[in-house]
C-alpha cells in the first residue's frame, strides 16, 4: 500500500505541473484495483490509473498514466467525485449524478 501511496503522490505532483491547474478534491480506491480521480477549481473531473470496466469514463478500458479530462462531463461542473473498485460517481452542482465502469 505505501509504494502505491508513493505513486499517487508522484502523479498527482505531475498532474499540478504539467496541467496546471490546483487540485480542489481528490479521491482514490485504497484496494487492489487502481483508478484515481480529481476535481479542478474549474470543476472538471480528471480521472487516471486502471482503465479497465470503463472505470475512468474514456470510452476505453486502457490504462492512463497521467490525468485525463472526463470528456462526457467537460460541459458540466463536477463537484464531488467517488470511486469504487470497478466504477467512478460524479455529482454536478445542478444535483445530477453519473456512473459509470
């Protein structure tokens, strides 16, 4: 657990630098199966890590090294993000709430 602790914290660390932007919340599953997620302070939902199920909402089950905007959510404004071992739930501050993987 703590390597995969290390390696979130280096992501997140690349994350800030190469895109820029200030993490509002994140959130990961602490169990085996491995997606990670953030919201920027513009309220787009990044997500990164074991692709597989469709968990990170890419239209793919390939893994992504680094964080990816949510495409289908771009338009809308993420406040709160929650995953599980196969899924990924975002609630939009209009009260709408999506699920996916």
């Amino acid at each position: 657990v703590g390597w995969a602790m290390e390696q979130m914290q280096k992501m997140i660390s690349m994350a800030q630098r190469n895109l820029r932007f200030e993490l509002e919340k994140t959130n990961s599953d602490s169990g085996g199966e491995s997606h990670s997620a953030a919201i920027s302070i513009n309220h787009q939902l990044f997500t990164w890590g074991n692709g597989g199920f469709g968990r990170l909402g890419h239209d793919s089950v390939e893994k992504e090294c680094s964080p990816r905007v949510v495409e289908e959510l771009a338009d809308f404004k993420v406040i709160n993000v929650s995953l599980g071992v196969f899924h990924t739930i975002a609630v939009l501050d209009s009260g709408q709430v999506y699920a996916w993987g």
